[in-house]
C-alpha cells in the first residue's frame, strides 16, 4: 500500500463512514489491486463485499473512481458492421447471437443484433462475461414472475456492468452471487413484513435493499416494523425508514443497544392522592371552601371524640 495518495475530501469521508471494509477495499483498489482478487486478498465474504461496494458508493467514490475508458459515444453500427462481424474469423460473435437467441427462445432483430454487437465491441466486454449477463437478466426476470427481458433491459444492465468494471469472469460470477443473496434476503424479510400475496415495488425493494446494507439482523428490523405499526397503525415504509435510519446513525445494531441507546425517556410517576382527600403541602393557602371542609371534619372529629 505503499505510495498511495488521499485527498482531504476522501480521508474525510473514509474517516466518518463507519464502515471499516469499505476504508480496506478503496485502499485496495486506490493500490490498483483488481477487484476479482479482491476476496482473496482483503478476506472478504461476499456480504461483507457488498456492503463495502454499497457503501463506497452511496459516498461516490465507486463509480467516480472506476470508470471504464470507452469511446465518447456509441458508435452507429451499419448493417455492413453486423455483417462483418457474424462473419468473424474466431467466430465468438455468431456463437454469442446463437447463445443469445436460444436464451431469449426468439430471433433477435437486426437493431437487436446491434445492441449486442456494441456489447462487445463499444463496452469490451469479452463474450463469455456477455453469455453471463445474459443469464443474470433472464433469471432476475424469472425471479421475479417477469418474461424474458427485452434487449433495452440488458442493454441498461450492460451499461452497469461495464460501469463498475464488471468484465471478467471472476467479478461478473461474484456480482450474480452477490445478487441472487441479496434477493433471496429481500424475500426474507418480505414474509417478515407480512408482505405474502404480492410483488414488492421497485420503491419498496429499495427501502428493504438499504436497510441490509445497514446490517440489519431480522430481530431488529422486526423491532422496527412493529414500532411503526403500534405508532401508525400500519406497515408505513417512509415511518421505518426513519427508525432504521435513526438507530443506523447512533450506531445501535442489537436489540440491547437499541434498548438502552433509544429507549422512551420515564417519565417520574406523580403518587396519586387517595379519592376524597388532599395532599396539603407545607405553606399552602386553603381556598375557603377548604377551609369550611376541614373545619366540618374536625368537628365531626371533636363530636366522635365526645361521645366516646
């Protein structure tokens, strides 16, 4: 790690995001360490990986950092283009149309065929990585219910993928991994949530996306949803959010933090006076009437007495 540079901005913000894996891994790559080694090399597991990649990123220094050198625009590929290249000598571009068509269970278009082709040759992404994300989008949407995705979807997704330096085999297979964890934890907490007889949102993933990223166990995020229902009365998402947020930023993970770090202020209980009787403090001024009530008692005191 010798010879590396922060700028105060950065220390700064490495300093105060709480997140001591994403401090490591921006380190790591401020190196010029690759990312697919990165596993190995900082002993990550792939929660704690993601949640260092959320993080460096929720502070912009993930894409900002890493950002793949490509052309300044796409280029408009002439069908003489896509002929050219299903005419390749190593044939990996006829064998990833064929690869693509038999995912998708169609023929793809001629603009369609373009698409692809800029995958590879405007993103550089190699074709195997391209046969993954190919794979990624199609099981996301069968998650999800969804038909095949169209063309537009994985374009949108390769842009991302070459955005954050998803080319190689080793990266492109710990993202899937990462995702296909993240997913099957947003539908743990959906049934959590009470959440059984419907899709969640994009808004609503999002919600329950950020709060894994914080750390969250099920306890807490149970003890936040039943906050909200007793002080709302429903499962209001933006209500949650503000709980989590709160506890996140006091740094109280655990049910007993959360206890003893955000608990109710007591409020001293007032002793109640006993029905028919008046406390009278020491100095105090009687109203008249009062004063007619003691006297009546005490003469009712005096005449018990007496006849005694």
């Amino acid at each position: 790690m010798q010879g590396i540079s922060l700028t105060s901005e950065e220390l700064q913000k490495l300093l105060f995001c709480g997140c001591p894996d994403a401090v490591a891994l921006y380190l790591y790559r401020k190196a010029g360490a690759a990312l697919e080694t990165a596993l190995d090399a900082l002993h990550f597991t792939v929660p704690r990986m993601v949640t260092a990649t959320d993080c460096l990123r929720q502070m912009g220094m993930w894409q900002e950092a890493y950002k793949t050198t490509m052309q300044p625009e796409r280029p408009s590929y002439s069908d003489a283009d896509l002929q050219n290249a299903l005419r390749s000598r190593n044939g990996q571009f006829p064998k990833l149309v064929g690869e693509a068509q038999r995912r998708l269970g169609r023929t793809l278009s001629t603009e369609e065929l373009k698409t692809l082709l800029s995958f590879t040759d405007y993103l550089q992404l190699p074709t195997e990585v391209v046969g993954l994300l190919l794979h990624f989008c199609i099981e996301r949407n069968r998650r999800k219910g969804s038909r095949a995705p169209s063309m537009r979807s994985i374009e949108k997704e390769a842009y991302h993928w070459a955005d954050e330096n998803i080319d190689s085999l080793e990266t492109a297979s710990y993202y899937i991994q990462s995702q296909l964890q993240l997913h099957n934890r947003i539908q743990q907490l959906r049934l959590l949530l009470q959440i059984e007889q419907r899709r969640l949102t994009s808004g609503e993933e999002q919600y329950l996306t950020n709060w894994i990223n914080m750390g969250f166990t099920d306890e807490v995020i149970r003890m936040a949803y039943e906050r909200t229902c007793l002080n709302t009365g429903a499962l209001k998402w933006a209500y949650m959010n503000s709980i989590l947020n709160s506890w996140h930023e006091k740094g109280l993970m655990t049910p007993q933090q959360i206890a003893q770090g955000d608990g109710a202020p007591k409020s001293p209980m007032k002793r109640r006076a006993p029905v028919g009787k008046q406390f009278i403090q020491p100095g105090q001024e009687l109203s008249p009437l009062e004063k007619q009530a003691v006297a009546m008692a005490l003469a009712g005191i005096e005449e018990d007495h007496n006849g005694i």
